[in-house]
C-alpha cells in the first residue's frame, strides 16, 4: 500500500513510499502497548487532515520513527471506515465509519487507567507524531479500544473528530477546574485565534451559550469571519480594534481559549482576564520568542482575582466521543458551517507535495487528503 512518510531528523524529507498492508495479526506497535487477540480492527483511509504539526515534523522540529526504523509514517487526524474486525470486538462493525485516537499508553498510573492524554511520561507515544507510524496510508489496523465510532450522518465532518476532540477536552478541563468556585457561570469568552481549533472553539462555546468573540488578525471581511458569525460570534481584528481595547468596549471575559501559536498573546491573555476567571492554552510555541510584561501587575492580579491558566493537549477515547457530540449539536444549531472548514482538500497520497505546499503556505483554513 501507499503511505506518506518523513524521515525524522532530516528537513524536508516527506515522500511516498510502499508498505505492506496491515492485517488483523499484525501488531503496530509493538514496542509500547499490543493489540489483545481478537481485538485488532482494520479501516481503510479515507481521508486524513493535515495541519501545522504534520508541517514543523517535516521540518525537523520534532517527531521520532518506531524503534529500529529511520521513517514516521505521518498524518494524526484519521477518518475510515472499518474492513474487518477481530471476534472479540463488540464496539465497530464492518462498513462503520471510524476515526481513532492519537495517543497510546506508556506505563504511568495515568497510562493504566486509560489516562494516556495526561501520562505522566516524560517520553509519549503517538501515531503520525512521536514513535508510533500514523494514518497517512491506505489501510491501518489499530486496538478497538481507540477506534471511535463516527455516525453516517457525520461522515462529512469525520476528519474533523481529532480537532474537535482537542476542543472538546479543552473546555471539559476548564470548567472542571472551576468547580473550585462551586458556583460558576461563564457569559463572555474570547477565542483567540481563527484557524481549526479557535472555530470548533467557538462553535462549542456557542453551544454552551456564552457570548464569544473570534478574535484573530486579519481585517473582515474573510472566511474566517464569516464562519465565526455565522456561529452567532463577533469577529475582531486585532489589527483593528487591540485586545485591550476590546476588553474596555465589551468588558473582561470569563473565559479565554487560545489557540494562536504565538507565544505572545499566550501571555498577553493574562491582562485581560476577569476575576475568577479561566484561560486554556491549547497552543504548542516553539522556538524562542521574549515578551516583556508587567509580571508584578499580572501577579497581583491573578492572585487576588482567583484566576486559573489551564493547559490541554490531546485526547483520549471518551474526548473524541464529546468532540463527535458537540460537532452533531453543531450541525443541529449551526447547518452546514462546520464543513466550511474544510477549504482545501488533496486528491490521492500521490500528491504530497501538494498537501505540503498547501501547509507551507500557511494560507488554507484546513488542508485534508482524499486518501480512498
């Protein structure tokens, strides 16, 4: 079969290759966790998203081959539907469309209790990213525990379940954390940042019915902005209106979810935060980047406003489920926005270079491959 790779450690060595195609007895990986007898299910590819992760891996930023291999099969956000099934799997059946989880369990507490999203681990385990081959192939055969159902009625929005689940355990964790205050109840959030991650933000905070602000940098009018209103949120540009200045016009939000990948607003959130309130980073910065803020103000301030930073990476099985949730209501209160996403597809694993270009350019909304 067809499967796109990296060579990690190497920039810019993404290509095509062949590799034998999976059955049920095979054990994908076998250095960390295997598949239980029976258990193995097989799904052909059909479509694969790509997004800023796939791209800095193809730089050498990060990511790391199986053991006794110099190549990473990429691609971590999966949607197929189901081949075959062993005879001890319950969960999927045959012609079921399927998306599956990202991470697999190292040997942490967190790990055994089915926790792998928060392991403990300093080395972690996930497909298409770090020492686990991912879904950038025809067919791949994975544990049912991480197979995720996705309804027929959603297949459209199926390569979305990865994104979606980030958002998805993102706000669960906030608003578990603010059970600390017992009684909670958010009204305004600012989303910072418009790509994938900041809509599904914005279309699930909407959902929860809070008043939202999309704010991103890019004057209106765009895709981006039109997306964000027609989930019922207000759009802004910070090269129009500063986020101070948002915040005297339409008060401190109660909550603030950031998904920018800039260093700088991930601490420039801090000033403009309410009183009890929450900010989540969803962002991974890299490189090196100084920000020179008022730290004594930001201190006082959060101290004696009760104020929380929440972190959220990844997803378990149960986060994909409330991510495939929150993208059916969607659907419901927001008809045919969320696919609008979806901006710019590939045709077929040949066309790589394409996928690449397209994540290089740093221009689409969301780039996914039509693998089958």
């Amino acid at each position: 079969m067809k499967a796109v790779a990296v060579l990690p450690g190497q920039p810019n060595s993404v290509h095509l290759r062949e590799l034998p195609s999976p059955t049920l007895s095979d054990q994908p990986h076998p250095h960390v966790c295997r598949i239980p007898e029976g258990r193995s299910v097989l799904v052909k590819v059909l479509r694969v998203g790509v997004d800023a992760t796939d791209r800095e891996i193809n730089e050498a930023l990060y990511g790391n081959a199986p053991p006794g291999g110099d190549f990473l099969v990429i691609g971590h956000e999966s949607f197929g539907q189901v081949v075959e099934v062993g005879d001890k799997v319950t969960e999927v059946r045959p012609g079921d469309y399927v998306s599956c989880t990202v991470r697999r369990p190292g040997g942490s507490i967190f790990d055994l209790i089915g926790r792998n999203d928060v392991t403990s681990e300093e080395t972690y385990y996930e497909r298409g990213i770090n020492l686990c081959h991912g879904y950038m192939a025809e067919y791949f055969v994975d544990d049912a525990e991480y197979i995720v159902r996705v309804p027929v009625g959603l297949k459209h929005l199926g390569v979305l379940a990865e994104p979606a689940s980030v958002c998805a355990k993102a706000l669960e964790q906030a608003y578990l954390a603010q059970e600390r205050l017992q009684v909670w109840e958010p009204r305004r959030a600012f989303v910072l940042g418009a790509g994938q991650i900041g809509l599904l933000a914005t279309m699930m905070l909407r959902l929860r019915g809070l008043e939202v602000y999309t704010i991103a940098s890019s004057p209106p009018p765009n895709l981006k902005a039109e997306l964000a209103e027609s989930y019922g949120a207000t759009y802004v540009s910070t090269r129009q209106t500063p986020l101070p200045e948002l915040t005297r016009k339409v008060g401190k939000p109660d909550l603030i979810f950031e998904a920018t990948g800039n260093a700088e607003l991930c601490f420039r959130a801090m000033e403009v935060l309410a009183h009890n309130g929450v900010l989540v980073w969803t962002s991974i910065t890299g490189g090196k980047h100084e920000v020179t803020i008022d730290a004594a103000k930001i201190n006082l301030e959060w101290v004696l406003g009760n104020k929380l930073l929440v972190s959220s990476v990844n997803g378990n099985r149960r986060h994909f489920d409330l991510g495939i949730q929150a993208l059916a209501h969607g659907e419901m209160a927001y008809p045919g926005v969320t696919e609008r996403i979806l901006t710019h597809p590939v045709d077929g694993l040949d066309h790589y270079k394409e996928m690449m270009h397209l994540l290089e350019e740093n221009k689409a909304l969301k780039v996914f491959v039509n693998v089958s």
